[in-house]
C-alpha cells in the first residue's frame, strides 16, 4: 500500500461522531458506516484497504511506511436499540440536546473513532506510521472481524508495534482508568438427553433433570481461584436452565444448559473446557441417556504488562484531563484480545455508564476532550518509540 501524503485538514469529532451514529449498523450491518470513515481517512492521506469476511466489512488504513505503526483498534457496529420510543431522541438521528450526543454507538464506540480521527487531522506530520483498524463485528459473534483481519495482516507480515483500542473504559469521569489487560471468556453448552415418559413409571423413562442438576452442582462447588495478580477472580455462572417441559405429570426427554466462565491468567480456556467435560462424563456414569458438553473460547485472559506504551497512555489522560487513571482489568471482553497476539495493546476511550442503554449518550465536550487526550498519545508516541 502506498500512502498518498499527508494533508492538514480540520476535522470536529463531535460532527464526525454524528455521521457515523446517523448510519444504522446493527450488527452485522454496515449501512455505510465504513464509507463515512473511509472517505474521511482518505482525505487525511491513509491508504485504506477493505477486508470483507463473510458478510462483514472490515477496514484497514495506514499512512506511512515506516516503524513504528501505532494502530487504533475499534468498531462501527452497534448493539440494537430495544424500545425506540423510549429513546429521548431518536437512536440514529445523533441529536444534541443541552450539550449531549444521543444516540446508539455515542460512547460504543463511534465517538472515540471520531475523536482519534479529528486527533490523527490535527497530527499531519510523523515519523513512523499510524493505522487503523476497524470491524462490523464487535458486538456479534466476532468470527468474520478483527480475529479475521489480524489473521490476514500476520500472514501478509504487516507489522503493528502497538495498539489502542477505543472502547469505553472511563468508570465515572473521562480518563479514570484505561484497561491494560481483561479476563478470558469460555461459554459451555450442555446437553442431557433421556427418555421421556410418565411421572408414575420412572422405570420406563430416564429424566435427564437430576444429572443436569448434578453437572451443575459440580461445576458451581469448585472455588476457581481467588484472583490472580492484577485480576478479579474467576467466576462461573449459569446463564439459562431450559427444559419445555409444561405438564405436570411428564418425566421430560431432555435438559439444557449454559454456562459463562470469566477467567484470569491462572486459566488456560482448554483445561478449563477439559474440566467441564470431564465433569459431565463423570455425572453421566450410570445414566442410560447421553450428555454431552459443547465448550467455545471467545477469548484467553491477557495482560499487557505497565512500561513504556502504558506510560504514554497515563500520561496522554491526564495531560488532557487532569486524572491519573487507574491501570484496571476489570469488565467484558474486547477485540483487544485477538490484538494481543500481534503486538501490545491498551484501552481507552469514553465513560462507558450508557452503553447499550436507552439513550446511549456522550456530552460533546467530552468527545472533544478525548480528541485531544488522543493528540497528546500520538505525540508521546512517536516521541518515546520513533
């Protein structure tokens, strides 16, 4: 790829922001939203590259050739609105009332793209090279976006030194905390099949509820771990019991479960699918129907360690906000966990308190503010690193 050269142009993330909340990209629709930003990254001298997966559209760009690559990670597409007319404004009209942004994608995260675009704007000249990559398919099954992307651009030798990803990880005031690392997720799928029949004659059916009720005994009695350095502990949980069964007097044929398992670093996903599974074949012993356990990695607990690159973060926050952030692990997971097979990667972006909900929203003045906080990064970046 070669990058045309780079152009000053002033761009406000709070407008930007806007355009790109006014395109309705529900995952896994895209509804334009790429080509709001690919125009404006084209404007600003970025070679940009569309990578589309299955239905899913990706976008890497980059302006530069040289090393060190300082990539900033995030995603167009957004959570479902729920009740639109519970909505104070409508979720994709990105009205501003009394100094806020509302609208679906305002904090998660279409704002902290805006931003770091309005800081790449007012950064027209770098040593090294500054990219960016963005997916459609954060907030679905994440099978066809940033895993995918990462995967082409390893294959191809593309070099990325360090990432920043954009997600909402301000706690209760822009620049508080910013997240150096995050636990693994592994969900579980458990199926128990018996023999359906009549509450009366329990000989002549196999109830498949008390070896699904035993499977989950055993999976909720194991104390996981009590933390691990820098980590919340473990925790498992059930997240539905399902078994249809709407008579009274009716033994039924099957049990369903599922289960969540966030981790930290004293797991490895696949013993902890290996002891899931184990679990279920030995609560199986003696029963005449089959159990079966279907266990999925989204992701392996990762940390990126403090030096140098969480520096330049630390000190970007509060040279734009005042606040000494605080260097957590805490919450969900985030593409920031298929990153961290290529290179470094750190969280920071906006109070994240409205994602998800009705009437996402974001003042303007704290985009603004991001913005600059992103300017202060790219400057301390290319200082520590060129």
């Amino acid at each position: 790829m070669t990058s045309p050269a780079p152009v000053s142009v002033s761009i406000d993330a709070v407008e930007l922001a806007q355009a790109l909340i006014r395109r309705p990209s529900v995952t896994p629709a895209d509804e334009g939203a790429m080509d709001v930003l690919q125009r404006q990254l084209e404007g600003l001298g970025f070679a940009c590259r569309r990578m589309k997966f299955g239905e899913i559209e990706n976008l890497y760009a980059r302006r530069g050739t040289a090393r060190p690559n300082l990539c900033f990670a995030g995603h167009t597409d957004v959570v479902p609105v729920g009740d639109d007319a519970a909505w104070t404004a409508g979720p994709f009209e990105a009205e501003i009332k009394d100094g806020v942004l509302y609208g679906r994608g305002a904090v998660d995260m279409k704002s902290a793209i805006a931003s770091f675009v309005a800081a790449v704007a007012n950064t027209p000249e770098h040593p090294g090279s500054i990219s960016f990559l963005i997916t459609g398919d954060e907030e679905g099954v994440a099978e066809d976006g940033t895993v995918k992307v990462v995967e082409a651009l390893a294959a191809e030798g593309e070099i990325i030194d360090h990432c920043i990803v954009g997600e909402p990880t301000s706690a209760n005031l822009l620049g508080d905390m910013v997240k150096i690392g995050r636990r693994g997720s592994i969900n579980a799928w458990i199926a128990v099949d018996g023999k359906q029949g009549h509450v009366a004659y329990p000989h002549r059916a196999a109830n498949p509820i008390p070896v699904l009720v035993d499977i989950l005994s055993r999976l909720q009695s194991r104390l996981l771990d009590e933390g691990y350095t820098g980590f919340q502990p473990s925790n498992l949980e059930v997240t539905t019991v399902d078994v249809g069964n709407t008579a009274t007097n009716v033994i039924p044929a099957s049990a369903r479960a599922r289960v969540n398992i966030r981790f930290n670093p004293a797991h490895k996903g696949k013993d902890l699918a290996a002891w899931i599974e184990g679990e279920c074949r030995e609560a199986a012993e003696g029963f005449s129907g089959r159990v079966e356990a279907l266990c999925k990695i989204s992701g392996e607990a990762f940390l990126t360690e403090p030096g140098a690159f969480t520096d330049v973060i630390v000190a970007a926050a509060r040279e734009a906000t005042g606040r000494e952030p605080e260097l957590s692990t805490t919450g969900g997971t985030s593409d920031a966990r298929f990153i961290r097979a290529i290179c470094p990667v750190v969280e920071f972006g906006l109070v994240g308190s409205t994602m998800h909900q009705v009437d996402e929203r974001v003042p303007v003045e704290e985009v603004r503010q991001l913005a600059v906080a992103y300017q202060a990064l790219i400057r301390r970046y290319f200082e520590a690193f060129a």
